[in-house]
C-alpha cells in the first residue's frame, strides 16, 4: 500500500484505510439490519487490505472479528448481498464452518483522486466490535475530511438521517462515546473516542456543538497543505509507529 499513500495522511502504511465517500452518502440509510453499517466497514477495511478486494472467512471467523452472534452476521451477509454491498465468491451464506470468498466492491480505491476518508484501522478492529455504534465514529471523519478540520458540527437530526438510525439512538451513541464516564461503565479499556463542546456560530445566531473524534488531528497551516496524523495517546496506546514523513 505504501505507493498510495497520499502524503498529507501523515499515519502508518497499513494502519489506516481509505474509505470511499459515496459510501457515506449511499449505503447507511438504507440498511435495515441494526449492525449492519457496522458490519459492512469491517468487511470493508479487510477486503481493501488484501491483493484484491475479497475477503476470505468462515461464518465463525466473521463472528468473532465483529463480536456479533452467528445469527446476526447471518442476517447482515443477507441484506449486504441483497444491496450488492458484498456478494458471495463461493458457497453458502449459511455454513458456518466452511470458509468464503466475499466480495466488497467498492474496497478499491484511487487515492490521487481524492474522495474517499482516511479512517484509523483501530477504530474497525478495536471500537466497532466492543460497541458497533462507534461506526458513527467514521461519519463524522467523513465530515472533519471534507474540510481537513479538527472537528465537527454535525448535529444528531443530521447524523439520523444520514445514518438512517433512529435520532435517539444516535444521541444516546454521542452521549456515551462522548461522556467519559458512560464509555468507561461500556467496560471497553478503549480510551473515550469523542470529545465535544460548544462555540458561537454567527450564521446561526447561537452555540452549535462541535464534534472531534480525539484519535485524529487535522492541522491546516499558512501556506502548506493540510494533513492529518493520529495523536500520540492513540499512537502509544495501539502501537502505531510514527510514519517515516511525520
């Protein structure tokens, strides 16, 4: 992966992943199934990481990977196939034991053209499976990307409609990825992933709250490019090396 690299991504080759924006725009919404979206980006993140987009599992190997039961993996391979997300290389959706070929489609990506989203492998590995609505997590990357900014004004209505969750469930997973306290009783031993707080804006006439997933810092400064790195708490705490150009 190293020749794709875009230089201003200022994290370690194979410790991030470039997530396509349409994905963003496209598939949450439209999923019915409560982890699927949480699901998919795993298949996602695995399948970009191989010499082609597939990723190779048996149903037991996906429910460990995502910490869901069998029967939930089962019902999202179902609605993913459905939607053409993933397809089914090989075999049976339903055998647990044999191994799969699945193919995620969009796991391919062209990084000199620029729309995609440069999403941190932990947060897939680590905080998706201890707790799926840290997928909200990668939207609001999403948002931070598009404007190279170290936060977010994305409001729960916004991220509900989006996401296509119900507006309570996407302030109950702000509120606990947020609030310190609340991600600590999750038991996940995962530092508190979200920051927020509150400024003026002119063009509404009041405060807005501001998003910033910590694990990132986008940094934009006179007459250089921006870029974006992982913060030293996270680098330390999952063993990310620093890149050879930060």
């Amino acid at each position: 992966m190293a020749h794709l690299i875009d230089y201003r991504v200022r994290i370690s080759e194979d410790h991030w992943t470039p997530f396509r924006n349409e994905i963003f725009e496209n598939w949450p919404g439209d999923l019915r199934q409560r982890d699927a979206a949480a699901f998919y980006a795993l298949m996602y993140d695995r399948a970009f990481h191989r010499s082609s987009p597939i990723v190779k599992a048996t149903l037991t190997d996906l429910s460990e990977w995502s910490r869901l039961e069998p029967h939930v993996v089962r019902a999202c391979l179902k609605e993913l196939n459905e939607k053409q997300l993933i397809h089914a290389e090989k075999g049976s959706l339903y055998d647990a034991t044999r191994k799969h070929l699945w193919g995620v489609p969009l796991a391919t990506v062209d990084l000199k053209l620029g729309w995609w989203t440069p999403v941190p492998r932990f947060l897939i590995h680590e905080y998706i499976p201890a707790y799926p609505n840290s997928v909200l997590l990668l939207l609001l990357l999403h948002y931070q990307h598009s404007n190279w900014i170290d936060s977010c004004w994305s409001g729960a209505l916004r991220l509900s409609k989006q996401i296509g969750w119900p507006e309570d469930r996407v302030r109950r997973a702000l509120n606990t990825m947020s609030i310190p306290a609340e991600w600590k009783a999750l038991g996940t031993h995962l530092p508190t992933p979200l920051a927020r707080s509150s400024e003026f804006n002119p063009d509404y006439g009041r405060n807005v709250t501001l998003y910033r997933v910590r694990a990132v810092r986008y940094e934009k400064l006179a007459e250089q490019p921006a870029t974006v790195r992982l913060r030293k708490f996270v680098r330390k705490k999952f063993n990310v090396p620093s890149p050879e150009m930060a």
